[in-house]
C-alpha cells in the first residue's frame, strides 16, 4: 500500500521539482528577498523590544534615583519638566498620562499583572478623558506632543522651528485654546519613543471626540474606571518630520522650512486629518522599511548587487512575462513563513538563556540598572517576590504616578500642566 502511495505521488514531486529548477532563474531573488527579509524582521523586532525594555528600566531607574531637598522644593526631575528651553511642561514616560489629562483602561495600568507587557502603558489606541473629573475636564480637547531627541534650540533645527512655532501661537489667541508640551526621546522619554516607533523630530497629536464611544466600539475585557457616558475617546496622530508628501497649504514652488512644515499642521485648517489615525502595526512597517532599506541600499555590499540584480530581473523580465504580482505573493508568504520563525527562534533563545541565568545565579538586567543606581531591589519581602525586570522596577513607576495623583489633587484640582503660558 504504502509503496503504490508512493509511486502515485512521485511524478507529481518530480513534475514540481523539474518546474521549481526551470523556473529558479527568474524566482531565485524574491525567495532570497523573502526569506531574508522575514529572518531580518525577527532579530530587527526582537531588538527593538529589548531595546525599549531597556529604556523602561534605566528610566526607572532614573525616576527612583531622583534627589530633591525635601519639602515643597521640586526634585531635579521635576524641576527640569518646567524649566527648559521651551518653557513647557515637559512630558516623562512615568506621567505622561496626567499630565495629558488621558488615561488607559484599567487592565494596561495594572503593572504587577505579569500577563499584560509593559508596552501597554503607552498605548495610544484606548486613550480616554473621563469628563466627570473636574481637573480634567478643563484641560484643552486638543493637544500638541512634539517628541525631540534632547530639546536643544540652540543647536537643532527643528527644535528651534518649534520653539518659533510656540512663539507664533502665543500671538494668535484661537491657538491657546490648544495645549503644547514636549517630550526627550533621548532621555525621560525614550520609552514612550520606542514603543510609539517613531523618530524624530515629530509631533504627536490629540483630539478629544465629541460623542461617548459606543459598547462595542471597547475592546472585549478592558473597563475604565468611570461611566461610559463620562468617557470620551481620544484619537490620535503622529506626524513625523520632515515631512515627505504631505500638503502643507503652500504653493508647489516653495520649499517649506522646517518650522512652516511645523506650523502648516499646528496653524492649518485642519490639515493633520491627512493623516491617518495612529496605528502601531503600519508604524512599525514603517521603521522595518527604512532599516532594509538602509540595509539594500549600502553600496559595495553583497545585498546591493543582489538588490540591483533584482531591480534589472523586474524590468525586463518578470514585468514583460506579467509574473511580478505572483513573485510578489510569493516572496510576501515566505517573509511571513520565515518571520514568524524567526521570531519564535530568538524567543526560545532567549527564555533558554533566562532560565540558565536564574539556574546560575546570574543577577538580572533590573538588578544591575537597580545596583547601579545604589538601590538593594531585594530590600523589601515584596521585592523578592518578583521575579522579572518589569516587575522589579514597576514599583517606582506606580509611586512616581501617585505622587503626581497626590499633587494634583492638593493643588485643588487646578491644571499644573497643559498651559503654554511661558514658566
């Protein structure tokens, strides 16, 4: 039985076999760029996640070393998140949500559940404003977030174009109606960068709805803690400078700088709806894009004679025969074959080397950033409970966001944030 399976199969593979060599000329570059592609998005993935794992930890680090002189006297941190070239309120990974009067459903804030990833405190997709709170309901409906790398005016371009994109608004009274603050992607806020996929210089920006969301419009398992007739969804969009084929309002024959690319979306009739609401997936493809890019593009490599065989084999080859749209769904299948391999790879080699670190006694990458800054992560019997690096920093990051809670509610309910008004 078993060998009349086989011969009935075996004309069949030799047919495919003699089809698959026939046709390798023309198919060998976009199974090559498939599979080599989707191998380079696990690793490029992977490294990011680490990436900005690792900015969530020497953030918080940073946030629990924070020294001050005690009483009403502003900690270093605090005093440099109003006190800056901008004359802003500068927005932190730790408390970027009440200072933007936002907040997340209650299971992304929920940071000792060990099931919910880190990334999940800055996601930008379940923003909300409950309206029934005083302090927030008086902050500005829309709200401007220009990420920077370390907001210096004085030697970057376009922070010195936002800083005269501030001083314009300040002139035109309709503008103070919205709220502008500022982020380091390079410093308090390089998690939110990373998460977020972005780079910069770019704006970031929010607009309250008018109307509740509807029932089915929040994602099955996620509560907030209001009503939902006192909650009003949050939409946002990330414009990233320099602008490419965006409208600006300008006649073709200008060039616009880089502060009128700034001020064509902060002062425009509306033109940021040009931009499609913030979705992290196309983002991310995005920044994929740009580094294989960079990676195809660098002359004198192997991948650029390959990349340049290919463009050639399109031209004249595949276009004229009419195959390209097949080649295409075949190279995209094995990139998705080859990614999610990939990806599964590097995350078996890394809970393999997690587990032999914990069997070895290895000290873990919290415990070093914590070590590092003088603080015993095993001081506390809860401490020693926790068994991972989000886990073992989080408790800063809740106590920072009750300190701002804290403060807010003994300054009467009075917005300490969302004004332009020059400190």
């Amino acid at each position: 039985m078993w060998r009349s399976l086989i011969a009935m199969f075996k004309r069949p593979l030799r047919l495919i076999k003699w089809l698959f060599l026939l046709t390798l000329p023309v198919t060998i570059f976009p199974i090559f760029g498939g599979i080599f592609t989707g191998i380079t998005f696990g690793i490029w993935n992977t490294q990011h996640i680490d990436k900005t794992s690792k900015k969530f930890v020497d953030e918080v680090t940073d946030l629990l070393g924070d020294w001050g002189v005690g009483g009403n006297v502003p900690t270093f941190r605090e005093y440099l998140d109003t006190h800056n070239d901008f004359h802003l309120t500068r927005v932190n990974s730790n408390d970027w949500l009440p200072k933007l009067g936002f907040f997340l459903p209650n299971e992304y804030t929920d940071l000792d559940d060990p099931i919910i990833s880190i990334d999940k405190y800055a996601n930008l997709e379940t923003l909300m404003r409950d309206i029934s709170c005083r302090t927030y309901a008086q902050m500005p409906l829309e709200q401007w977030l220009y990420l920077s790398y370390l907001a210096f005016p004085s030697i970057n371009q376009w922070d010195k174009a936002f800083n005269g994109v501030l001083e314009y608004v300040h002139a035109h009274s309709d503008l103070n109606q919205s709220g502008f603050h500022f982020a380091n992607c390079g410093d308090t806020a390089g998690f939110l960068c990373g998460v977020w996929t972005t780079r910069h210089p770019a704006l970031l920006h929010f607009k309250v709805e008018d109307e509740p969301p509807k029932p089915e419009d929040i994602e099955d398992g996620l509560t907030y803690p209001c009503d939902l007739v006192h909650l009003r969804p949050v939409t946002v969009r990330l414009i990233e400078f320099p602008l490419k084929q965006e409208f600006t309002g300008l006649p073709l024959s200008i060039f616009p700088s880089p502060k009128q690319q700034m001020l064509s979306f902060v002062a425009g009739e509306r033109l940021y709806e040009q931009i499609e609401p913030y979705d992290p997936w196309p983002q991310m493809q995005k920044r994929f894009t740009e580094h294989m890019d960079s990676l195809w593009d660098a002359e004198g490599t192997v991948l650029n004679y390959i990349n340049k065989v290919d463009d050639w084999m399109i031209d004249h080859i595949t276009k004229p025969l009419g195959i390209e749209p097949v080649l295409i769904d075949m190279g995209s299948f094995l990139m998705m074959f080859s990614a999610i391999a990939s990806q599964l790879t590097c995350n078996v080699i890394k809970s393999t080397s997690y587990l032999v670190g914990n069997f070895l006694g290895r000290p873990r990458p919290g415990d070093l950033s914590l070590a590092e800054a003088g603080i015993d992560p095993y001081e506390e019997p809860e401490d020693r409970f926790w068994g991972d690096v989000v886990r073992d920093v989080a408790g800063g990051f809740r106590e920072s966001l009750q300190r701002v809670k804290a403060k807010q509610s003994s300054a009467g309910g009075n917005d300490i944030s969302i004004s332009i008004t020059r400190a």
